[in-house]
C-alpha cells in the first residue's frame, strides 16, 4: 500500500472538516468503550490475565525462532505447508504462484492486516485474479476502493447512507427502488451477494490471529463466519500470518482468546474463534484439500533486541485506537498506511521507515491510555518517545522545530536560565494581556492560538511563589 | 541463503536470551463450577451471546424440540441432519411433519441440526470438531444452526476443553475445531449489531441432561 503517512499534518486537517467522517466516528467515542468497560467488570481476573498475556508474548519472543521451526514441523507432519517470506515482494509472488497454480479465477479474503501491508490485493488484480473480500466493513470498502480504516471495523469511518449509497451504485443489477433504509437490508444485501461468490471461489486467503507451535494450527476470530466460509468452501486454503503470530500451545492461545475480544468488542468471546490443521483428512465430508501457510517477516525480526522489540506483543485488537483522543478526531485514514491509532504511530515507522512516517510519533499527547487499556500492556507512549527522538537525531524534522527544540533543552536544562526566562516571559505576557486576560494571536505560537486562546499569565512563576512560601 | 534462514538468522541476532516460559495465566473463577451450576453458567452465557436453549430430559426428546423450534419461529420444517448416529439414530419418523435428510451441505439447506464436541461453559461457546460425523460447514451455511450438546460434554473452562481433546484426539488436532459463541453477526453498518452476517442467523442449543 502506498503511504501518505509524512502528509499526516494535512490528512489530519482534511479529515477534521470531513462532515460524514466526524459523524461515523462518533460510534467509536462511546460504544467500543463501554462495552469494553462492561467486559472487563464481569471478569475480576482481567488485570492479571493482562499481565499474563505480556509474559507469555515476551517468553515467545525470547525463543521465537524455535516455536516458528517447531510450528512448520507440525504443518508439514499434518499435510500443509509452510512459505518463508521475508519482505512483501516474496509474499506476493508465493501467494499468486500458488493461485496460478491452482488455474484460480477469484480468491475471497477474509480480513487479513498483512495482506493489506503486502497489497495483496492489487497483486491477484494485475494478474486477473480477482480478489473477493468477505467480511462486510472489508467488502464495502473494497467498493468504494479505500484502505480500512480501524484494524477491526475497517469501514468504521463510513456511514450508513454512505453504504447505502456504494451499494446502489455497484449493484446495479438489483432493483433500484429497493428499500434500503434499514441496517439489516444492507446486510442482507450484501450475504446474499458474497454467498454465490463463495461458493465458486478457487482459493481462500484468510489471516491469522495465532499460530500454534506444538499442534502446527492457524486460528482465526471473527463474528461473522466470513472467514470460515472462504476457508471451507475453497479447494485451497492460504493463511497469510506475520512471524510474531506465534504461541507455544492451545492453552496459550486460550489466554490471549481470554483478552483479546473483551479489549476488542467487548464480547467474552467473538462469535467465531477456529483452529485449521492441514487439509481436509480422508472421510472428511468438507473442507479444503491443500493448506498452506505464509509466514512473512517484513522487518518485524529486525526489532528484536531494539527497544522497539515490545510492540511485537501487539495481538492487534484495537483497543488503543478505540481509546485514543486523536484516532477520535482524526480516524485511520489520516495516518497514511495500513495500521491507524497509536500502534499505528509505531509500526509505521518500524515497517516503512520513520523518514516514511516521522509526523506519526508527533500525532499523540502522551495521555496514556493506550498503554492503560493494551491488552499485552505495550508501553506505547515510551516508543512514541524512542520515534520521536529517532527522527531529532535524523533530522527528520523542519529546521524551526528543531531549533524551537534545541533553544527549549539548552533552557530546560539550566536551571537558573530557565527561572530567569521564566520570570521576563511571565511578567511581559502578564503585562500585554492583563486588560482582556488572553491572547487570541502571539507570535511564535499561531499553531496553538488558530483555534483557542491563550490565557495571560497572572500573578508570578511558580518558583517564585513556591520560594515566598518557604 | 533461503528466506527461511535469512529471517531465522535475524531473529537468532536480536532475540534476548530464552526468557521461562511464565504459564498461561489464571484460570477464571467463574468457569470452575460442576453440575447443575455448570449448566446454568453454560446456559446464561450462550443466551447473553444471542444462542438460545432448551433443555431435554433425555435425546428422545430432541426431534420433538426441534419441531417446536421451528414452527415457534415460523421456519421452514425441514432439518439437514448431521451423518452423526447421536443424531440420525434419534426417532425423526415422531415428527412426520418434519422433512429430514442426512449429510453435508451446499447452502440449500436452510436448517441444520448438529451434534457437538464439547460445550464450555465460561464463555457459553460450543466446541464443533471436524470429521465424517460432523461436516463443518454445516455450522455456517444454513440460516438455522441447531446444535445438540449433553451435558455430560460441558466444560467449566478451557484448559479443561484442551484436556478433552487431547484425550480423544491425542497428538493430531482435528483438521477443524471451531468454537461457536451465539449466532454470526456484524457490527460493521455504524457499530450497530446485526445478526446474521454470513453464518446462521439463529443459534439454538439443545441441553441434553442424560444421553
Ligand atoms: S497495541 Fe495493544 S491495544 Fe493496540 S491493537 Fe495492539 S494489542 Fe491492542
């Protein structure tokens, strides 16, 4: 996927003049976090189970080699096979291989966030595959030709009249005048549409939330059973997972299931949680007769041992973003690539390139909730720091910020300057602003007073009030 | 040097040293219940995720449960039923109104009837394994899932699931173990939920007290 993600300042302020953006992005203040408030009070274990989660990711990193080698035995030994790729380009030309392979016309996809980081989907396009998305937020839009915009609601960002209107414009064969008013009617609308391509597609592409070492399986979760449907009903099934899917045994899956759709939904469990093991075994009535999974890399091993490493841990379940004050003015779109949010703010720059992506590390307040609600506990405002100081080191930033920056740390790091800095600042601004108490326009500082006004300060500094105390 | 040792090698270079493995965290409380509580946990938690329930007696009341369900929800009186003999071997001639047939599905069966593996009562969730016995596609393609579970098969939590496959299938999985929480569903048209995406729009779970 082609990044925008260093044109982040103007996305930003697209998006927050997007009249139909703002209106679906009022769904994610609210009810992503109650639900998941609801979730977390009906299980008195969830804290401990948070820093269960962290532990075991962290343990599975420190042996992340033998569980890979481990879990590829175990796919071979049950029938699948296993494609190592390090970068996109590999995992593009194994996937459309093995559909050339397969003489395939039409591929569905469940959701699969590599597959967006590799761009899967123009690559089957080019070659006259055609790729057929399946969850319902995926599939609309892929209509309307856009990148997701949330890791789990990928088209949270569009609204119903907006379906409404995609839907009538695509599906032309239908009865115009058809009554679409209603949510369902769109839903129905699109199941009945997906259904027959379901069952004629050649090849499935699903991702894959974990992969289990000791018993070689993929798994996915989903809610509506799109996933299984392009896994079964194909002759060929392809699982595209990125290395750090990886976990020892099915009880540790179990212990990420635990956490994963309470941080995400809010559910106790999403309504479809599945474990493939190979092709479909003699006597089965159903099922796909080749398995294959692709492990893709692109530049995830590289973190290991940097103080990146953590954000591997990421189970992907969208809770930061749900929380996030700036993903809830802003939505997906603005942060130019595939991940959004505040994991968005540090993988784009581990996977892209931070001479990519260094307006993303900016576009975060530090508040914290992000790492107060992450599941695996990624202590995602720290890695913010570590992109952001990457980025003054390389000069990856305009000539004014860095000297605004510089002149602030030659201050802030002598004490005595600072104070007297402090002292002239307050008293000449308390001065100017003592007749209306703000200022709505100050030099230097247009970026804060274009949209609020700077309070004049009164009285004296801190210091100096705290020294008259003592 | 093949991608499979060029990302190896790299992960060998940067790894820490083998942290211990630290377990797979607590067991929840809520699951570890038996008997009469476990199925009243089973029960609350499949209805609170939109599944509803009946319980029978005994399997000879399962085709008469069945054909109250459908005609309860105006649905068509027709069952696919599962090549499963807990299913085919139940007494399907009580109902003469019901059309049966036995065997896997195409998507025009708009009514499937299945056994299952095993249900956990933690989460409400059924356990569906794969095989002969148990077509998987079965559990997405109709409109209407209804699945048999004895209670003698629930479980309180999930460790206590893994034992239980690891007992009847030792080392080799299934080739499909699904875990089924109430019916399909979207929440993608404005977060609002929606039953129905691409799975079953229904999910009824038929308790059976003794097999
Ligand atoms: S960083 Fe944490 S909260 Fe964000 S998507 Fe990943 S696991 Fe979820």
């Amino acid at each position: 996927m082609q990044s925008t993600s260093h044109l982040f300042k103007d996305n930003a302020a697209r998006a927050l003049n997007d009249a139909h953006l703002q209106q679906a992005l009022t769904h994610v203040r609210t009810k992503f976090i109650t639900k998941r408030q609801d979730a977390m009070d009906a299980l008195p274990e969830f804290d401990a189970l948070r820093d269960a989660a962290r532990d075991l990711k962290n343990h599975v990193l420190s042996r992340l080699d033998e569980y890979l080698v481990e879990f590829e035995g175990n796919v071979v030994k049950n029938g699948g096979r296993v494609h190592w790729c390090a970068t996109p380009a590999d995992a593009r030309k194994t996937i459309l291989d093995i559909c050339r392979t397969a003489g395939a016309k039409t591929v569905t996809k469940g959701k699969t966030m590599v597959g967006e980081e590799i761009g899967i989907n123009d690559h089957l396009a080019a070659n006259g595959i055609e790729p057929i998305e399946t969850d319902l937020g995926e599939y609309i839009i892929q209509l309307r030709n856009e990148p997701p915009s949330h890791i789990i609601a990928p088209s949270v960002h569009v609204t119903r009249d907006q379906v409404e209107a995609t839907f009538r414009k695509i599906h032309t064969d239908l009865d115009p005048n058809r009554n679409l008013t209603e949510p369902s009617s769109l839903l129905h609308e699109a199941r009945v549409k997906l259904r027959g391509r379901f069952l004629v597609a050649d090849v499935g592409i699903t991702g894959a939330n974990f992969l289990i070492a000791n018993t070689g399986s993929t798994t996915i979760v989903t809610n509506e059973g799109n996933g299984d449907l392009t896994q079964t009903l194909p002759r060929i099934h392809i699982v595209l997972a990125g290395i750090e899917k990886i976990v020892p045994s099915l009880q540790d899956a179990g212990l990420l299931l635990r956490v994963l759709a309470r941080s995400a939904t809010g559910q106790e469990m999403s309504a479809y949680t599945t474990f493939s093991t190979g092709p479909r075994r003699p006597g089965d009535v159903d099922g796909p007769d080749e398995f294959h999974v692709v492990l893709v890399d692109n530049g995830r091993s590289k973190l290991l041992g940097t103080e990146f490493e953590e954000m591997l841990r990421c189970i992907r379940c969208g809770a930061c973003l749900n929380h996030c004050p700036i993903y809830h003015n802003v939505g997906g779109h603005a942060y130019g690539w595939v991940y959004a949010g505040p994991i968005g703010a540090i993988t784009t720059p581990a996977l892209i390139g931070i001479e990519h992506a260094s307006p993303l590390p900016e576009a975060s307040s530090l508040c914290g909730r992000c790492e107060q609600v992450c599941p695996v506990r990624i202590p995602i405002p720290k890695m913010l720091r570590h992109w952001r100081e990457e980025a003054f080191e390389r000069r990856l930033h305009g000539n004014r910020a860095r000297w605004a920056l510089k002149a602030w740390a030659a201050l802030a790091t002598r004490p005595a300057l600072y104070r007297l800095a402090m002292r002239v600042g307050v008293g000449v601004l308390g001065m100017l602003g003592s007749r209306r108490g703000r200022f709505s326009s100050l030099p230097l500082a247009e970026a804060w007073t274009r949209h609020r006004d700077l309070p004049a300060p009164q009285g004296r500094t801190f210091m100096a009030m705290y020294r008259g105390k003592k | 040097m093949s991608a499979r040792d060029e990302i190896l090698n790299r992960i060998r270079a940067g790894r820490a040293g083998p942290k211990p493995y630290p377990g797979s965290g607590p067991v929840p409380q809520r699951g570890q219940v038996g008997g009469e509580e476990r199925k009243a946990l089973f029960t609350r938690m499949a209805v609170q995720a939109a599944a509803t329930v009946d319980r029978a007696s005994s399997r000879a009341d399962v085709p008469s449960l069945v054909k109250n369900y459908l005609s309860q929800h105006n649905l068509p009186a027709e069952a696919r039923l599962a090549p499963d003999p807990r299913i085919t071997e139940l007494d399907w001639a009580s109902q003469p109104l019901l059309n049966t047939s036995i065997g896997g599905t195409d998507g025009s069966h708009p009514v499937s009837v299945t056994g299952a593996f095993a249900g956990i009562a933690e989460t409400g969730t059924l356990a569906l394994t794969s095989g002969a016995s148990s077509p998987t596609l079965l559990n997405f393609l109709p409109e209407t899932h209804i699945a048999v579970v004895d209670a003698k098969d629930l479980t309180g939590t999930y460790e206590e699931l893994w034992e239980r496959l690891k007992a009847q299938y030792g080392e080799v999985m299934p080739r499909t173990l699904n875990l089924v929480t109430g019916p399909s569903r979207s929440g993608d048209i404005e977060q609002t939920i929606l039953m129905g995406a691409h799975g079953p729009k229904r999910l009824h779970i038929i308790l059976v007290d003794e097999p």
